[in-house]
C-alpha cells in the first residue's frame, strides 16, 4: 500500500499540471466593428445672382462653433467669408474636435444644388455647422452653427433655412476692387480688418440702383434672407 502512494500522488500532480486557465481552445469574441452613421447634407442656392463657395461643414458634439455672434471671426473664417476659402476653418474644426468634415466640390450657382457625405461613428451627442460665402459681397456668408442631429433617425431628414451673416471684417464697400464673385473680379482675402470686427446679421447689399454709384453689384444681386435651404438625411 504504502508502495502505490507515490505514484497515486504523481499522477494526481501530473492531472493538476496539466489544467491551465490558459485554455487554447477557448473561444474568444471577435471584436465588434463600431457602429457607423452617414448623413447627406444638401444645400440649394435660392438667389438670383448670388453664386455660393463651395459648402464647407463639420459634424462636432458642441465643442467646435463655427462663430460667435458679437465676437470677432477667426481668421479662417475671416478666409471663408471674404475669399469663399473654407479649407482653413475645416482644418480648424477638426483640430477643435469635430469629428468628421466635407466640402462641396466647386461653386455652387444659383438654382443649383450640392451634396456633401459625412461619416462618423455613432455614440455621439451629433452637432451640424456649416458655411458658404456669398461671393458677390465683401464678406457675407451663410450658415448654420451647432443643429442637433443627435436624434435623428436612419431613413429621417430635417431642413432649415439659411441666413445670411457678416463676418465684419471687411467694410461693406461693393467696390469691385474688393468683390471676390464674378460682379466684381476683384481680390478675395485681405488680412487687415477695416470694419466693425465682430460676426452679426447682414444688412444687405446697397447696389448702384439704391444710390451707391460706385458699387459692382446692382439690383440682381440683392438678397432676402433666407438665401438657401439645407436638408440633412441620415442614410445610415
């Protein structure tokens, strides 16, 4: 009896040695592929004559406003507005923490249309901003800054209308020399700031049928806000 302990307690060891938690036939989950949302912002020029910049525009969670009202325009905005360049401000976004941006391809004419396609994980609180410059004026520009789209469902749209905004930091002068826009030809951005500095609502343009005889712009290139419509879907 005392002969077989041994080896009893050998094999007992040897069945102990041989459990492991590390387990090679475990099963283990694939991870899971995040969670993706699309929504398809398309933007319609309602002006007569008020060709647009290309759409810029971001999605963000609240922490990457597009402007201020009453605070003075970043200089990408400032390059938007006066020069319809929204490539700078887009950059801006991102680096503020959107989460996703686009931008339309070419300017958008009036009557026409322009789609852009932002993607992004979802999980989000969800915040639309965007921009064009009306580029038949100094620095007008429209836009929508911070439009929840958090609840919106795959298969739903939601539309807004735009306003036309200042960014102040151009004077309203409608000279040609200062019109980036075909009425115009002139030059686009200009680092120094010759009006009030701070981003309010356009007054509008004056034109040289209102009185303003040295203005570019004429009785075609007025405008009533709102100067363009924007639908958001969530195709995914």
């Amino acid at each position: 009896m005392n002969r077989t302990l041994p080896i009893l307690t050998l094999t007992a060891a040897s069945l102990l040695a041989g459990c492991s938690d590390n387990d090679s036939n475990a099963i283990i989950p694939a991870p899971q592929e995040p969670e993706m949302a699309t929504f398809e912002v398309t933007v319609i020029n309602l002006t007569a004559a008020q060709p647009m910049s290309p759409v810029a525009a971001y999605l963000h969670n609240g922490t990457a406003s597009g402007w201020r009202f009453g605070q003075a325009a970043s200089v990408e905005l400032e390059q938007l507005a006066e020069a319809g360049d929204g490539s700078g401000w887009l950059s801006r976004a991102t680096d503020n923490g959107a989460f996703a941006t686009a931008s339309g391809d070419g300017i958008l004419m009036p009557g026409a249309s322009q789609t852009l396609s932002l993607t992004l994980e979802t999980g989000n609180t969800l915040m639309l901003t965007g921009a064009t410059m009306l580029v038949n004026t100094n620095d007008a520009f429209a836009g929508i800054n911070g439009w929840n789209l958090t609840d919106l469902a795959v298969g739903d749209s939601m539309t807004v209308t735009l306003q036309v905004y200042d960014a102040g930091t151009e004077a309203n002068s409608e000279l040609a020399a200062t019109i980036p826009g075909p009425a115009g030809g002139g030059a686009g951005f200009d680092s120094s700031r010759d009006d009030v500095d701070f981003v309010a609502r356009h007054p509008g343009v004056v034109g040289n049928q209102d009185g303003a005889a040295d203005s570019a712009l004429d009785g075609r290139h007025s405008f009533d806000a709102p100067v363009a419509r924007l639908t958001v879907m969530r195709s995914q």
